[in-house]
C-alpha cells in the first residue's frame, strides 16, 4: 500500500504532467500554424511582388513576335527576395518552359532544361495562382513549399499572359522559428517540470512529516504515555491545526484520568470508611470484646452506615444515568415557582429542625420555564438540603426567583461558614469535601452539586456560587417559556 507521501506526489507530478502535455499541444499546435501560415504567406507576397516588377520590365520585339526580359531591370528585386528570404525564384514562359532562375548554384544547374508540369501551368491560368508541397517537375530533389502567380503584360490594348513565377522554399526554413520556439518552450517546460517535482516532494514530505509524528504520538497514548504531545512548530495552517486539536485532546484525557483516579480514590474512601465501622462493630459484637448491655448501641451505629452506603450507591446510580450518552433531556413547561415551592415543603422537617426562618422572594404569576422538571426538583432539593446542611442554627434561609431576559434565575441563600475563594472552583467536583465537612457531615456523599451541575449542563444552563461573610448563594439559570 502507497503511503501518503507517495500518493500525494504521484498526484501532483501526474498533475503537473498533463497541465505540461495539454499546454505544450496548444502551443506546438497554434505555434506551427502561425509560424507557417506566416512563412507561407510571404512566399506569396514575394511571389505577386517579383510579378509586378516583371509587368513593367518585359519588353515586346513585334520582329520576333515574343517577349524578351530585361535581367539588369528586375534582377535586383530578384537578388533582394533571394538574400533575404534563401527562397529560390523561377521564371518560365506561359508554356512552362523555365527561362530564369535565382538561388544557390547547386540548386540551378539543370533548371534551364526542366518542363513544369502542365497541372501546374493550367492551375495558374484557371487560378491565377498556385501553392503545393512539390518538386515541381523534378525541379527540385526534394519536395519544397511553392508558390505561383503569372505575370501579364499590356500587348496591343490587351492584358496577355507573359510567364510565370515562382518563390519555392525548403520546408525546414518555413519551419525554423516554429523549431526555435518549440525548443525554448521545451526546455523551458523540463526545467519548470524538474522545480515543480522537487517542490512536489518537499511539500508532500513536510505535509506527511506531522502525520507520522501524530501517528507515533497516538501510538505512545494508547500504551498510556498521557504526557505525549505533539510540536507543531508553529505552523498556522491546517495541519497546524490538526496538532493542536490532538494536544487539546491530550490535555482533556489527561485530566479526564486524573480524575478517573482521583474519583476511584475518593469512592475507595467514601466506601472504605463505612464498611470499616461495620466490620469493626460487628466483629466486636461477635467476639464479645463489646459488652452485651452496649450492643444496641454500635447496632445503631452499624444501621446509620449501611444506609449511608446505600445513599452512596443510590447517588452513584444516579449519576450514571444523568451522565448516560443515552439520555435526552425532556424539555416541556413548568412553573419553576412551584417547584421550589413544593420541595420547601417536603424539607420543612429538616428546617425546623434548626429552627431556620425562611425568606421566600417569588413573584406572584406563574414563572414558566422549559426544562425536565423532575430534574430540576432533584437541582432544587440538593441545593435547598445543601443549604439547610451548612446553615447556622436560627439563621434565615432565602429562595429567589427573577425574570430577567429571556431567563429565570433561581437562588437559595444560607447564612454558615464562608467557603474560602480557593475552594469555589471546586463545590461541584465529585467527592469534594473540605476535611472539616469530612468529620461532621456524616449523611453527605460529596456527589449533591455534581449531580446538579451535570443536570445543568444537560439543560445548557449555568450556576454561579458566591460566599462573602458567611452569606452563601447558589443562582442557576433555566429559559423561560
């Protein structure tokens, strides 16, 4: 299997070449057809311009009845077309016969003696003109571009053909400067080529370079190397971007298992101290190191851990399913008013347990909000229980709730210790417990405020905690209706 460096040059080079190939077509193509077309066409012009001259300069000898050529007359012409051009330049009567030639010496030493074809002759007559790839007549060795036109004269008030001429020129000379172009464009293409393939491969191998990097990196994450990262060198474009979502990526597993063991940690603990006492209590009891009158008493200590156990394993449950991927928040109207209404009351044994007079701030409609409502009675209770928990005795407790722009915002307040600003950011991870609470808060799980964060955030909602002089307020949000 190709890697990706090679695919991605072979692609380049193979797009490279066709680009080259098509371009290189349209150029030799539309270049041999200009440089040709242009060639002949002069070969023409040159051929009608030696005619013209011929017109003015042949001279009638009525004793002969014919024709006769001034050669000093017209020769220059002539000499100027052959210098110039390197054509070859033949003169023949109106049956053919050539009576003049102009060009190298190798080329005119038996021309004087060649008959032109008489397709050729009738052509200029009918035509008056010809042009063809051809010997004419055995004139030449080879076949040449040739162009023809007759020359007339006025003979007794009559236009009278008087000959004929004829420019003939090598094929290579038409081709030379199409030759010339086609060469420079050739090289120039294998040099372009040859600086497009080196590029080609320097950028696919710097393209694929962090590829391997990442794949390596990945490699060493799967064998549990979470402190891998991947040096993206600074780079801003999308590769770039790749290594800079796989270290993000990095970071948050990293922390996810951090907190993967710091959770298993903190519920070996939370499990381990329960189950100490029980076992501790039970053995006593068995092995009689506690006296008989004394058992009733470590029973009832035994009882209070088991079912601070099963609360453990209750929230434990609960939170999975909150966190379940399968879960999908119900989303239907309430009065989020009634809510907290409703689950005052069902704390109003814990309340007066501490005597705590409550301040309720609602207002007097209904506040409709879009959400599950059983889990936002779960958010209510663990706060107001939370509350009441921490809350000094014959303090105030407080429950707002305030429209405001397109939001309800919930609050309850108790009056208790103030959490240090340190410890805020850290109310609603799992098991946090300060030590203090560890030792007094015998019925807490640490898992309340993590349950109701996670619930949050299903709902896309948010909650903000503040703690100034023993005032402690919890305001969450919810969409109004």
């Amino acid at each position: 299997m190709k890697s990706l460096y090679q695919r991605q040059f072979f692609i380049m080079a193979g797009v490279i070449l066709v680009s080259f190939a098509m371009l290189g077509s349209a150029f030799i193509t539309l270049s041999y057809r200009y440089t040709v077309s242009e060639r002949q066409d002069s070969i023409r012009n040159n051929a009608r311009y030696i005619a013209n001259i011929l017109s003015k300069e042949v001279s009638v000898n009525d004793e002969l009845g014919g024709f006769y050529l001034l050669p000093d007359r017209f020769q220059p012409a002539v000499d100027a077309v052959v210098s110039v051009t390197g054509a070859t330049v033949l003169l023949s009567s109106q049956n053919g016969q050539i009576i003049y030639a102009a060009g190298s010496a190798g080329e005119l030493a038996d021309l004087s003696q060649v008959q032109l074809p008489s397709s050729v002759v009738q052509s200029i007559q009918a035509t008056g003109s010809f042009e063809a790839m051809t010997t004419l007549g055995g004139a030449f060795s080879d076949p040449r571009y040739v162009a023809g036109v007759p020359f007339q004269l006025d003979y007794r008030g009559q236009e009278v053909l008087a000959g004929m001429v004829f420019v003939a020129a090598e094929s290579a000379s038409i081709t030379e400067i199409w030759r010339a172009f086609a060469s420079i464009f050739l090289f120039t293409s294998v040099v372009v080529m040859l600086i497009a393939f080196i590029t080609t491969s320097v950028t696919s191998l710097k393209m694929t370079r962090p590829l391997k990097d990442m794949a390596e990196a990945v490699r060493k994450f799967g064998h549990g190397e979470y402190d891998t990262r991947i040096d993206c060198n600074g780079r801003c474009d999308e590769v770039g971007e790749l290594a800079e979502a796989f270290n993000a990526m990095a970071d948050s597993i990293a922390q996810a298992e951090a907190k993967r063991s710091e959770f298993v940690a903190n519920i070996s603990h939370e499990l381990k101290t329960p189950m100490t006492t029980i076992a501790g209590f039970a053995d006593g009891i068995l092995d009689g190191t506690i006296p008989p009158e004394r058992e009733k008493e470590y029973l009832k200590v035994i009882s209070s851990e088991t079912r601070r156990l099963s609360r453990l394993v209750r929230k434990m449950l609960d939170l999975s399913r909150l966190q379940s991927s399968e879960r999908v928040t119900a989303q239907e109207q309430f009065d989020v008013s009634e809510v907290m209404l409703r689950v005052l009351v069902s704390l109003e044994t814990k309340i007066n347990g501490k005597h705590l007079d409550v301040d309720t701030q609602l207002p007097d409609d209904p506040v409709q909000v879009w959400g599950d409502p059983d889990a936002i009675t779960q958010v209510c209770y663990n706060l107001l229980d939370n509350a009441i928990k921490f809350s000094y005795p014959e303090t105030t407790l407080g429950i707002s709730v305030v429209a405001r722009a397109g939001k309800a915002y919930v609050s309850v307040r108790n009056h208790g210790d103030t959490i240090p600003p340190e410890e805020i950011p850290l109310v609603f991870d799992r098991f946090h417990k300060t030590d203090r609470s560890r030792s007094e808060d015998r019925d807490g799980v640490g898992l309340g405020l993590y349950i109701v964060k996670t619930i949050l955030n299903s709902h896309k909602e948010n909650i903000t905690v503040t703690s100034e002089d023993g005032l402690t307020e919890f305001t969450f949000t919810l969409t109004l209706a």
